[in-house]
C-alpha cells in the first residue's frame, strides 16, 4: 500500500467524482443519507455539483488520498461560511423531503463560520481501509496546504475520532446539536484549532 495525498485537481475523471461521492454518503450514517435516497443516487448528484461548481462541493475543496488508481479517502473543506445552495442541489438532481431540516439543523451552524477559518466539513475513508493512518495523512497534507484556524464538527460520541482530532491539536470549543433524521444523534463537538 502506497498511499499518495493530494489536492484534487479539475481533471478528475467520472469514476473518480463517484469514488468521492460514495465515500462522502457510506461514511457518513446521518446527513447524507438524509440528502440522498441511497448511494447510488449521492454517486450522480455530488458529481453534478462539483462540476457545476458549487460552493461546498467543488474541485478545490477537495483532497484525497490515493492508492494506485483508486481514491481510498476524501477530505472536503471550505473557507469562510459554508452556504448551502438548494438550487444547485435541485438544479443537479437532489430533490430530498429533509433538505430544508439538513441545511436548518446542520449546514446553517457553519454558516456562522468566520471569514478565515478553514472548515474541514467531511473526512472520509474508505471503510476497508481505516486503521492506517490514511485520515492522518488527508489532514496533515490539508493543514501544510492551507493555512489555519480550523474547525470540525464530530459527535461526541464518537470517541475515537474525539481523540484523534485532539492529539491533533483540536481543542473543544463548545457542544452543539447532532443532526439525525430520528433525533437519536448525541450532540456534537465543535472543535478548533
């Protein structure tokens, strides 16, 4: 195993746009599914977002590890307050009943984000390949890349990633809502660094 990170360019390949697309909804139990009826469907609309250059999810906000040829993790981020545009998501295909309850309960708390802070808004490895490093490896290349402050948001139950994000350097700064479909959510950390 020969991991590579990188910043993602603009000559992405379809394949490639999908691999990101399906590890930002299948490591993510809450939000996404919520915006996308299955993975199948996050697999044809993120794509059409990226390319239709949409603020959150575009090319430059975007780094990846690779192995070989296969995309294998994602780290997606954002400058500044991240807006979520409806009609960009509806005008791309997404048409989910909880859109407006996703973006009131989740992407509305970063849209309190300061102009200079870096949002890191989803690491995402691909399931049979965590445990190595490669999560470490996304953010360590994103913060010799792109200069602080940083934020993240992570459930507070996910004590793992808690931890991880604190050998880091994160430090909490408050506690605020989970967003689930269900409400059974734990809240969760708003860290910075």
């Amino acid at each position: 195993m020969s991991i590579q990170c990188r910043r993602a360019n603009h000559t992405l390949s379809e394949r490639q746009l999908q691999e990101i697309a399906g590890l930002i909804y299948d490591t993510d139990l809450h939000i996404y599914p919520a915006m996308f009826k299955d993975r199948k469907e996050a697999e044809l609309i993120i794509p059409r977002m990226i390319r239709s250059e949409d603020q959150i999810f575009r090319t430059e906000n975007l780094f990846i590890a690779v192995d070989g040829k296969e995309i294998v993790g994602v780290l997606l981020w954002k400058r500044g307050p991240v807006q979520w545009n409806t009609s960009v998501y509806e005008k791309c295909g997404g048409n989910s009943e909880h859109i407006v309850r996703v973006v009131r309960e989740y992407y509305n708390l970063l849209a309190e984000t300061a102009v200079n802070t870096a949002t890191m808004i989803r690491i995402s490895v691909r399931k049979d390949m965590q445990g190595n490093g490669i999560g470490s490896l996304l953010m360590d290349t994103f913060m010799r890349e792109e200069p602080g402050p940083y934020e993240l948001y992570v459930l507070m139950d996910h004590t793992d990633e808690v931890r991880f994000f604190k050998e880091k350097g994160f430090s909490v700064r408050e506690t605020r809502p989970g967003f689930s479909l269900d409400y059974s959510a734990y809240p969760c950390f708003w860290m910075v660094k």
